[in-house]
C-alpha cells in the first residue's frame, strides 16, 4: 500500500479498487470496486467514490457522493450527489487558458488549461450530464440528466435542455 494514502475510521476500501498517493480518505466513507483514484485527492467523511468512478487531483468535502461511473478532474465539490454518468470536464479543447465568465459579464483568466467544477453543497446533477471545464454552480441546484452546463451558475437554479431556470426552495 501506498504510505501516502491516510483512509479514516469506520471507512471501507472494496477490493478492486485502484487508490495512488497523496490521497486523504475521511471516516465512514466508503470506495466501491472498480474506483480509481489517481491521487492529489481529499475525500471528507460520509463520502462515496463509486464503481467505476474516476477522480484526480480534487476535493470532495464531506458527505458528497458519485456513486457510479463518474469522473471528477481537477474539481471542487460541496456536498453533492453526482447522477450515474456524470462527468466534470476539465480539459479545455484549445490550447488556451480557461476562462470564467459571470452572468454581469465579467471574465476571470483562471490561467489553467485544467479545471473541472466548483459545486456548491446541494448540488445534484442527473444521469449523463456533463459540465464544461470551468463551470461554478451555485448551492442547492439542478443539472437535469443527458444535460451539459457551462459559466458560473446562480444558486437555486435548474439547468435543462431549454435553458436555466430559478428553483423554488420550500422552507
């Protein structure tokens, strides 16, 4: 094993699994066959990393779960569920930096050819759906399945085929 790997309390490690250092895996968390972890990875606590789930060089903070064939490049995750499929693009296509655009028009040089998402906590993204390199979403919102998101989402929001929407939050 690895000595760069720290796995916490209570966590599980299937076998089949692939873990390469420094990787940090938090109590209680669990990592199903066939997951790949390729290292500069943080998993918190409560987490799943599922089968056949990819992740590298990110974080996912406590309680977020990828529970099947998902892959997380270079990416920020609150507490998230990702859909069956789900895959954080973090490859820009040119040969150029990533740029973030905000919906008032500003642009940030992120000064990266590789940078997956940030998602805020409560983000859930459907089966199959896909985020551009670069995407922000905001806290407590939707990616619809078989959808692609890209630029920096509002919080609350619903992303479909047709556009973005505002969800209503009940509370």
């Amino acid at each position: 094993m690895d000595v760069n790997i720290y796995l916490g309390k209570g966590s599980i490690i299937e076998p089949g699994a692939l873990i390469k250092g420094p990787t940090y895996i938090g109590d209680n968390t669990e990592v199903r066959q066939g997951a790949y972890i390729r290292g500069d990875v943080l998993i918190g606590n409560k987490c799943i990393v599922g089968h056949t789930t990819e992740i590298k060089n990110s974080v996912m903070l406590g309680n977020s779960k990828a529970g099947h064939f998902a892959y997380i490049g270079d990416s920020i995750l609150g507490a998230v569920n990702l859909g069956a499929g789900t895959k954080l693009a973090n490859l820009k296509m040119t040969e150029s930096n990533i740029i973030i655009k905000t919906s008032d028009g500003r642009a940030f040089n992120t000064g990266l050819r590789k940078l997956g998402a940030i998602l805020g906590d409560g983000v859930e993204t459907g089966c199959n759906s896909v985020t551009s390199p670069g995407v922000i979403m905001g806290k407590n919102s939707l990616l619809y399945p078989n959808t692609t998101a890209s630029g920096v989402i509002e919080d609350n929001s619903i992303i479909k085929k047709s556009g973005v929407v505002k969800r209503k939050i009940s509370g």
